[in-house]
C-alpha cells in the first residue's frame, strides 16, 4: 500500500528535466504525504538538526546557510551532535541566505527545511556523515557530525519562522526527554530493589538494613515525583488539543471567549511545566542511577553492570534538548511573566478539593509552601542577575509545591499512595524553605562572590 502511494506521489509531483550541479530538479506538491506514510511504515527514519559547532542552546548563532535559487533551496554549512544522524530524512533549522547579514546572531530569519539523505530519482543528495560521536553511554543510539554541501532541501511552513516552529518541536521532545528519563530511573530503581532483596550481608538481605531502606525509597519518592509532574505537563497538552478542537466548533462568540480564556491559562501553564518536568525527571534519573550503584555496591561500579550502563544513559538527559540550566532559566523566564499567578491558583483550588480528612494537614503545609514562594518572588525583582542566579532554587520550590499537589490527588483516591505523598511533602517542604530563606536574604553581591571562587583556579 505504501509502494502504491509512493508511485501516486511521483506521478502527482513529476520529475521535471531540468538539471542544475547534476541535481535533477523536481517540486513535490505535499511533503507530508511523501514522507509520512514512510515515516509510519518504518520504511524511513528521522533526524532534527539543529546543534552546530558554535551554536548549542544559543541557536540564534546557527549559520547553517539556506540559498535560494530559482525556486529550488540548497544547504551549505555542519551539524553537530546529531541523535540519528544516519536517518533517510532530516528537518534542519537554517538561516535564510537572502536575509543571513541582517539576522545573524538572532532566531529571525531562520527557517525549516526537509533534507533526504536520497533524491526522488534516487540518486544521492549532498548530505553526508562525516564522523559518528564515541560516548558515555546510549551507545544504541547513532549521534553525528553532518556536512551539507550543497545539499537540495524544501522548506516547510512559513519563511523566516522555523524558531517558532522548533519551539513546539522542542516542547514535545523535552517531555520525550522527561519520559525517557523516568524510563531510566524507573530500570534503576527495578534492579536495586531486586539485588537489595537478594544480596545478604551480616546475615540478612541488605534491603532489610535501615540505611538502605532509607535509600530505596527515597530512590522511589523521586521517581514518583518525577513520573507525576510529566503527567501533569502531559495533561495540559491533551487539554491544550481539546481546547482547540472545541474552539473550532464553538457555536457562540460568548462560548469562544471563555474558551479562549481557558486556552490562554492552558498555554501559560504549559510553558511553565515543560522545562520544570523535564529538568526534575532528568535530575532525578542522574540521581537515581548513581544510588542504584550504590545500592550494587562495588559490583555497581563494575563496567559490565545493569546499573552502570543505566547511570552512563542517565546522563545525557539533563544535557540533550536544552540543559537543566537551560529550563530552569526557561521556567524564570515564564515566572517573570506572572505564570505562578495561574498555577498556584489551580494548586491551591485542587488542595481544597481533597476528600480524605487524613491529608488536610499535608495541603496546609503545601498552602504555607506556596505562599513562601510568592514572599521570596519578590527579592528576585530588582535584580535579573540575582534572579537568574537563584533560577534553581526557585524552580525547585516551584517543583516541590506542584509535585506535592499532584502527589496529594492521588492519594486522595488511591489511600496506599498516602506515605508517598507524606514523604515528600516532609522533605521537600523543609528544602523549600531552605531555599525561600537563601533567595530572601541574598544578593547580587553572591555573583561577585562566585567569580572570585572560580578565579582561585586561574
């Protein structure tokens, strides 16, 4: 069914016979279904280039360059670092060439573009891998460094707004991160319940021994925190779908207002929760896997050992689709914006809403937590260095508080899961207002102070 597609597509798109730099010249009417249908078949895998030798997080350094020339778009310039470089098709963020001077070192004029690795005629296109990454760990994984040389691609949406584009993308693939995080952890915390059952020490299994009970669950309390702040992120989206949906179908202009209203609280909320789940899944994974080696003891430390490997893996979560200090400054950044607003009204209207007597004075605790934060939000006004200097402590209060909501709800229904909740409300309430304490009584003067530390190494 695919083949027959594919042969439709060719008829409906037609090679045409003009040929320019020996590249056959062709003009597909919709690349999506060229390559979606291939894309789900498995006949073809996928590659997004974004990350150059002097542009990482900063992609408004990308030079990547885009030029134009009768109609068609050829790409010139290297990728790095990239998952899947091998793939069949790549999406590249490039910078338009008829704009390159005047947007260079911005995210304007940049722009989307499908690159296949092979050309509709079949012949090969000039994209080539010019060397494959040796890494720590997810070795299962291909990640490369790409050179376009001249290498024919097609633009996809509008001219000029890939950075917005690649905003959406990266969204989802931060929560993808996230869940591959807590699909780490989750493996982690499997093996060293399981050795802590089986390994006997001093004449019992070491999981019976209090400091490693202590251990595991603590390993659990955060991977749970974790799983339960990716679903409240995911949630959002789906809402975000259905809100969309509705609004298309909303028969009344009064209807489609409310509705808007709720898009628009939907949406701050959404770019709050993205960087904060993916920052606290992917710590917590590093976490996670280094006390599972612990847990193994020196076994643990052995190469060839389950939990090593999973640490090795672990690692490149809090770096791959920004940084945990790229979303922590993110999470500021819709902070600054009056985000807490809207979050903390919802937490504060679900911690109303608990059933069970039993957890009243958790939501209280909770309650004193949120508005902790919003008396330490006001140190961080004055001063953005200062504020970006605090931007963990701040999303991780932030964290403690939602997390502990979410943990709350489900406990509210699901009564075994009330020490999981207790726990991390005792523990994590105590860190917050550690963390409200240093954010209230310090100052820029702390930046100074970090230059001077670092410049005793030269």
């Amino acid at each position: 069914m695919v083949a027959r597609a594919d042969a439709a597509l060719m008829t409906v798109i037609g090679l045409q016979a003009g040929v320019a730099d020996d590249i056959q010249r062709y003009a597909p009417d919709d690349l999506a279904e060229r390559y979606l249908p291939r894309f789900t078949s498995g006949e073809v895998q996928g590659a997004m280039d974004l990350t150059e030798p002097q542009a990482g997080s900063d992609l408004g350094a990308i030079t990547t360059r885009a030029i134009e020339e009768a109609g068609r778009v050829f790409l010139d310039g290297q990728k790095i670092f990239i998952t899947n470089g091998g793939a069949e098709v790549h999406l590249v963020l490039a910078r338009d060439a008829d704009t390159f001077e005047r947007s260079k070192n911005t995210t304007k004029g940049l722009s989307l573009f499908i690159c296949p690795r092979t050309l509709p005629d079949g012949s090969p296109n000039r994209l080539r891998v010019e060397r494959l990454e040796h890494k720590l760990g997810i070795h299962g994984s291909p990640t490369a460094a790409l050179r376009f040389d001249r290498a024919e691609a097609w633009r996809i949406g509008t001219k000029g707004e890939g950075f917005k584009a690649m905003l959406d993308l990266m969204n989802t693939a931060r929560l993808g991160v996230a869940a591959q995080g807590i699909g780490i952890a989750e493996a982690a915390v499997e093996e060293a319940v399981r050795y802590s059952r089986e390994r006997k020490q001093f004449g019992m299994p070491i999981g019976d021994q209090p400091l490693m009970k202590n251990l595991l669950s603590r390993m659990i309390v955060s991977l749970e925190g974790s799983r339960a702040l990716v679903y409240r992120a995911c949630r959002l989206l789906d809402q975000r779908t259905a809100l969309q949906a509705s609004l298309a179908g909303a028969p009344s202009a009064g209807e489609r207002a409310e509705l808007q209203r709720v898009a628009e609280r939907n949406q701050i909320q959404t770019r709050l929760l993205v960087p904060l789940a993916k920052f606290l899944a992917t710590e917590s994974c590093d976490e996670i896997t280094r006390a599972a080696i612990q847990v193994h003891g020196g076994i643990g430390f052995m190469a060839e050992s389950t939990v090593g490997k999973l640490h090795l893996d672990g690692i490149i979560t809090t770096i791959y689709e920004g940084t945990s200090e790229i979303q922590v400054s993110f999470a500021l950044k819709e902070i600054g914006k009056g985000a807490l607003a809207i979050v903390f009204e919802e937490l504060r209207a679900e911690l109303a809403a608990l059933a069970q007597p039993v957890l009243r004075p958790f939501a209280e605790r909770v309650r004193a937590g949120i508005a902790r934060i919003e008396e330490s939000a006001h140190a961080l006004l004055s001063d953005f260095g200062y504020a970006l200097l605090s931007a963990r402590a701040v999303a991780e209060m932030v964290i403690a508080v939602i997390v502990a909501c979410e943990l709350l709800r489900q406990a509210d229904v699901a009564p075994e899961r009330i020490e999981l909740a207790a726990r991390w409300i005792h523990v994590k309430m105590l860190e917050l207002e550690a963390n409200a304490r240093r954010v209230i009584e310090g100052d820029a003067g702390r930046i100074e102070r970090c230059e001077k530390i670092v410049r005793l190494w030269g």
